[in-house]
C-alpha cells in the first residue's frame, strides 16, 4: 500500500531517537573536546618520540644512531648524524636527530623496525603551531622523552620492552662475569 | 585592405543564418547545454568531474574527468623497497585499507614464494570481512545521502561504522590507514578478547543495523522509484568493459573471486554470492546489503573455527625483502571488485615494475553508457552506486 514506507520510516527513526534516551550503548555521544578527553587505546599511533632511561635524555638516550629506522622510513623523513669524539670516531648516539611531522604519515614503521626499542609511537596528538617550516621539524630535546611517559602512555608494551631490556642486561652482565 | 571587411563591403552570402552558429540537437530546436559537475560537488564523492551534456533535463554526452588526486602512487613505490609499499597502499581506497593491504602482501608472498600460517589466514580473512563490511556501510549511507533521504540513513550508518573503526583503532592503531598486514603474516596477533567483542557486536548492534536498514529503506516506495531502472547495465556490457565486484553481480553475472580464485581459504567457509537482476542502482544497492549479511556469517565462522598458531610466518623477511627476478599478480576480490597488483622484480630491493588495477577507476569506464538517457538527477544516484573512492582511481 502506498505510504506504508513513509509510516514504517518514521516509526524507526523514532524508536532510535526515543531508544537512545533510555539504552546508553546505543548511542554515540559527543565529548566535549577539549574539557573532556576521549579515551585513547594503546596501540593509537600518531608520530614517533625517542625513549631515554633515566632522568638524562642526553645520556639515557636508547638511540645508538644505527640509522635502521632512517633508512626504512617510507617517506624519508627522518634525518640522522651520528656523534664523533674529537678524533672523528663514530661515537654511538645520535647528535642530530631530525623528525620532520609535516612529511610523517605515522605509519609506525620506524618503531617496528627499531632494534633497541629506542623509536616508539606517540599519542600526544595537540601538535598545531603557528608556523609550518621549522616548527614542524622536531630536533633530539623535543623527540626524547622518558621511559616514565611511555610506561604511562603504553602500560602493556613498555612492561614487555623493560622486561626484554632487563633479561639483555642480565645476560650481558653474566658474560662479562663468566671469563672474569 | 581593412575596408573589405566592414559589414557593408561583405557579400550578400557569407551572412549566417542563427540557425548554422548555434548547435542545435536533432529536430528539436533546443539549445544542449554543458554542466561541469565537480570537482568539488558534494555528490561527487571527491575530487571527480562529471562534463555533463544536457538536453533539458536528460543526459546526452558524460564525460568523466579524473586525476585530480594523483599522488604518483606507482613510482613511489617503485622508489622504495617492498615493505615500505604496505604504508602507501593504505591510501588507495582509504575506506578500506584493510583490503588493499592483503592484495599487495598477496602479491609480495606470490613472487617471493613466502607461506602464510593457517592462523594467520583465519585473520585475514576477519579483517578483510571487516574491510569489506565498513566499506558496504559507508556506500549505502552516502548513495541514500544521494538520494535526498537527508541524513538519517546516513548517521546510522557512520554510527556502526564508527564502532566498527573503534575496534580497528585498537588493533591496528589507526582507524583508516591500518598498515596491518605483512609479508607473511599480520603485523601483531589478535587478542581471544577483540575477537569476542568483534562478535559480539556483529551479532548485537550490526545485526540490528542491517534489519533495522531493511525495515526503514530497502522496501520504501521512494527508494523504489528512485532507484528501479536507473542506470541500467547489461551484462554483455559489464563483462565486455572489465567491470568487476558488486557492480558486475547487480547485472546478474556470477563473478566472485573468493569463489573463482579460492585464494587465501575461502572455500572452508559457507556463504552465498548474491546475484542481481536488473543491473540497475536498486540491485546495485541490494547487492551491498545483502553482501554484508554473507560477509558476517564469514567472520562468525571464522571467529568459531580460528585455530591457535603463529600470526606470521616466522621464517618471512619483510625489512630487506629480495625477491629473486620475476613477475606476479595476485587479485583479490576487494570490496568494489577485483583489486590487484601486478609486480616485476629484477632482484633488487625494489620493485622494478609495480602497478595496480584498481576496481574503482574500471568500474568507472561504463558511468558514460549507464547515465545516457537518465535525468541529471540520476546521474548522481548512478555515481553513488558504482561505489568509487577517489584515492583509488586517481592513485
Ligand atoms: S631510533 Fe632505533 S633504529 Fe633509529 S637510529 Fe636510533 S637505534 Fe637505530
Ligand atoms: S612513522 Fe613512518 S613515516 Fe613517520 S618517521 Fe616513522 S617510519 Fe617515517
């Protein structure tokens, strides 16, 4: 019959705008951003940060400037050179280490490939800056961060990434006590 | 000299009659006239032009225009080594990346040789069911948006499609652009409890969403005479220009390479292909709701019967792949047709050759012959129903 469409229509949009009322896992709120926080999941990835044990970022940093995550990058954004002593010895840490966010795509690469677990995905997402160039470009004191925000951040990953670290150190140190 | 050609010099012949200058079509005397509809129309669904010849209302002569969202796709990837591939993929048909992943890790295992574990496929194929069923909500919210339904179908649809990107934000760390799959496997395993959540939520809210749909849309009479006999494509046509996915079963061809092809291990699963009749926007329209009924009874099974194991080959390379000289091209039944890759390896670290047939850009070679005929209106009806994303045609 003609019109029956229109009636059952507007009986279902109905019984959403009334049911929503009543069952809140039907519905979809809006949060009030930026009063209220959406709740991100761990495995939000946004863009890399650098890792430093300690309270130091220069002396605590992960990064042995193995240019893994420089040369896997899919974009080439990161940029890398290494410290040398005053002999011109490659020492291992990074003295430049660039991150230009206006190229990263996030795709999280880096971290994976990162063989001392120094690279990692950020969540801090409140990045806007009034100037595109420079201030897009992160130099090493605005990439590390401590290993305290990341446990924060990635409770689960960084227990698994401290308990791997903890298991090398302590089979370093019995090497190097075992031919003593 | 410049005296000849003042008007009362000219000779009496060379004067044109109205009727030479103006184009006029067949017997009738009115004017055509030529529309461009884009690049930024909203009803566009992106950055694509419709040239649109109209006489009156009716459709003479459509032009597509693409290619304003090229991002040099192929060469980059050509620039790069394999496994930085995966990154890009994502952004071909953004909708779904989750698919565009597995046809190029596809692509990649075929030419290297490289084995999938049995539980790593058991995933995939949830995930790509998953691809497959966001993209089938979003098409069917935006073509009733099309349609003048003015938003109600739409929001309920961007609702369960957020739910759905909720969970694939959880696991993959990015609602759109996933970066999920790798060579050989997946990136990390899925939790026994995603896996449940995923089921409860196909089984409760999804499940009422798609009755829900049907009650509210699939049988009203607005929809009917809107959609029924628009844009109709014959099947001779369909197979003839390569159209391939839901768009070729709407005209009735019983084409799905999860069957054709049996790739991945779809023929452990039980599911029908829904095949159309007509051709036109409404079966194209059914085609989607009725697919993402089978797509669900597929991640149930798979869900049921996933066994334990390894999420990824151990043995596979991905960082520094070098597939030994040689070609491949692996296709999967994406959720707007047959996506595939084509690779050329030359040993290196880089793909000599990479090229990808995207279903958009070929469903897309027919929007001429199915708007001819058809009012401006429904031009637009007919663009929704052949499902395309921008980032996929253009590359
Ligand atoms: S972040 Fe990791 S991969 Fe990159 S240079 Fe440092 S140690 Fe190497
Ligand atoms: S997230 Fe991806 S694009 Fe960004 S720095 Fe890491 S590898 Fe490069």
């Amino acid at each position: 019959m003609l019109g029956t469409g229109i009636i059952k229509g507007l009986y279902i949009t109905a019984k959403n705008f009334v049911g929503t009322y009543f069952n809140p896992d039907e519905r979809l709120t809006t949060l009030q951003y930026p009063e209220e926080a959406a709740c991100i999941p761990e495995n939000y990835r946004n863009f890399p940060f650098l890792i430093y044990d300690g309270s130091d970022p220069v002396e605590g940093l992960r990064c042995v400037a193995c240019k893994m995550c420089e040369n896997e990058c899919p974009p080439r954004c990161i940029s890398i050179v290494a410290e040398r002593d005053e002999k011109g010895k490659i020492l291992k840490r990074p003295r430049v280490f660039e991150l230009d966010i206006s190229v990263c795509m996030g795709c999280g690469i880096c971290a994976e490939v990162c063989p001392f677990d120094s690279i990692k995905m950020d969540h801090h997402f409140e990045i806007a800056t009034a100037e595109r160039f420079d201030s897009l470009r992160l130099n090493l004191p605005q990439l590390a961060k401590s290993n305290e925000y990341f446990r924060k951040t990635h409770p689960i990953d960084a227990l698994a990434v401290d308990t791997k670290r903890a298991e090398k150190a302590n089979k370093a140190a019995s090497k190097t006590q075992s031919p003593a | 000299m410049g005296k000849n050609f003042l008007a009362e010099n000219l000779p009496e012949t060379t004067v044109c009659s109205p009727a030479e200058v103006r184009p006029f079509y067949d017997d009738f005397h009115g004017d055509l006239m030529e529309i461009s509809m884009g690049p930024h129309h909203p009803s566009t669904h992106g950055v694509f032009r419709m040239d649109v010849t109209l006489d009156g209302e009716i459709v003479v002569k459509l032009k597509p225009v693409f290619g304003y969202l090229h991002r040099n796709h192929e060469k980059i990837a050509e620039g790069n080594s394999y496994f930085a591939a995966i990154p890009y993929t994502d952004r071909l048909d953004y909708l779904c990346s989750l698919t565009n992943n597995w046809a190029y890790v596809h692509a990649v295992e075929k030419l290297a040789g490289i084995t999938v574990p049995e539980r790593a496929e058991y995933l995939r194929i949830i995930l790509g069911e998953l691809g497959r069923l966001i993209n089938h909500v979003c098409l069917v919210g935006f073509l009733l948006n099309d349609l003048g339904t003015s938003f109600t179908p739409l929001l309920y649809s961007l609702r369960e499609r957020e739910r759905m990107l909720d969970l694939v934000e959880e696991l993959t760390g990015s609602r759109m652009m996933c970066n999920f799959f790798r060579f050989g496997g997946l990136r990390t395993d899925i939790s026994a409890d995603w896996l449940a959540r995923l089921k409860g939520y196909l089984e409760g809210l999804f499940a009422r969403y798609l009755d829900e749909q049907d009650a509210l849309l699939t049988g009203n009479e607005i929809l009917l005479a809107r959609t029924q006999g628009v844009g109709v494509l014959s099947p001779e046509l369909a197979v003839r220009a390569g159209i391939t996915g839901p768009m070729l079963r709407a005209s009735g061809v019983n084409y799905d390479i999860r069957k054709v092809d049996r790739y991945s291990i779809y023929e452990r699963f039980n599911f029908g292909i829904p095949i159309g009749a007509h051709g036109d926007t409404y079966d194209r329209y059914m085609m989607r709701m009725l697919e993402m009924r089978e797509s669900v009874k597929i991640i149930l099974q798979a869900i049921r019967t996933v066994p334990a194991g390894e999420h990824i080959n151990p043995n596979a390379k991905n960082r520094g792949l070098r597939p030994k000289a040689g070609e491949s091209y692996a296709r999967i039944e994406g959720p707007k047709g047959e996506l595939g890759f084509y690779l050329i390896s030359d040993g290196s670290a880089k793909p000599y050759r990479f090229r990808i047939r995207p279903p958009s850009l070929i469903n897309l070679t027919v929007l001429e012959e199915i708007c001819i005929g058809q009012t401006l209106a429904d031009t637009v009806v007919i663009l929704g129903g052949v499902d395309i994303v921008l980032g996929e045609v253009d590359r």
